[in-house]
C-alpha cells in the first residue's frame, strides 16, 4: 500500500508526521519546565521527558520488527528505513521528519548545557522520539526494491 491509499490507522503517514511536531512541543515544554526554579514543574519537566524517551524507544523497537520483517521480501537497508536515505519517502516527510528530530536535538542540548549537572539534562534522552518515528515512517512506509529470487 502506497502512502496514499493507506486506511486511517494509528501509523498512518498523515498521523507519524503530526506525532513528530507534537513531540517537539512536548520537549520544549518539558525542557523549559526542567529549568524552571520551581521544584514541582522540574519534577514535571523531567517526567515528560522520560515519557518522550520511553515512547521513543518502544516505537524504534516497532519500527525495527516492522523493517525485519519487510527484509524477507525487499532490500530494506538501515539507511533508508531508520534514515530515510536514498529517496525511499517523499522530500516532504523526509524534511518534516528531520526537521522535528533536529529541533529536538537543538532543545536538548540547549537545555542540558544551560544548567549542567541538574535534572535538565534528561532533555537530552528525548529525542530518541524524533529517531523512533522516522524509523518507523520508513520502515512502513519506505519504498524498497524487492528482493531477487
């Protein structure tokens, strides 16, 4: 199935590329709440960002299954699956994709390197989110020669 034919599912392309704006939101607002003053919105801050890194990883372990399993009849490599070289998906999603994955990075290292050594350093552990959902874009939806017999 093709990106455009694809049913409305919880991985749908229109849905992973909203998953990855609303996960850059989320780390803004934990990392700023990890440098806020206040104990309980640090508490707040580094909880959410846990959250993001847990989720993260839970979905880079579904996008690596789903690209397992598609190796047994394409040439899938990690590349193109969890990187999205060589053209497999659209400019459009690639862009978005590694947009949101670089301002993700950008806020966590900003926001650990603003005060060292304190909780605010758990923003840099939530970008395994914005890997996670383009591993998992192109992985199911990667396009990918099939093997030969």
């Amino acid at each position: 199935m093709n990106q455009a034919t694809e049913p409305r599912s919880l991985f749908s392309p229109a849905r992973l590329l909203r998953a990855a704006k609303v996960g850059v939101i989320l780390h803004l607002i934990a990392t700023a709440a990890s440098l806020a003053p206040s104990d309980r919105a640090v508490d707040v801050g580094v909880g959410i960002n846990l959250m993001l890194f847990l989720v993260g990883t839970g979905v880079f372990v579904a996008a690596f299954l789903i690209a397992a399993s598609r190796s047994r009849g394409e040439e899938v490599w990690f590349g193109g699956a969890f990187l999205l070289n060589g053209g497999v998906v659209d400019r459009r999603a690639r862009c978005t994709l590694r947009t949101c994955l670089g301002i993700q990075v950008l806020i966590g290292l900003v926001g650990a390197s603003l005060k060292p050594f304190s909780p605010a350093a758990f923003s840099v552990l939530a970008p395994l989110l914005g890997v996670a959902v383009m591993a998992l874009f192109g992985s199911r939806y990667g396009r990918f020669p099939s093997r030969a017999s």
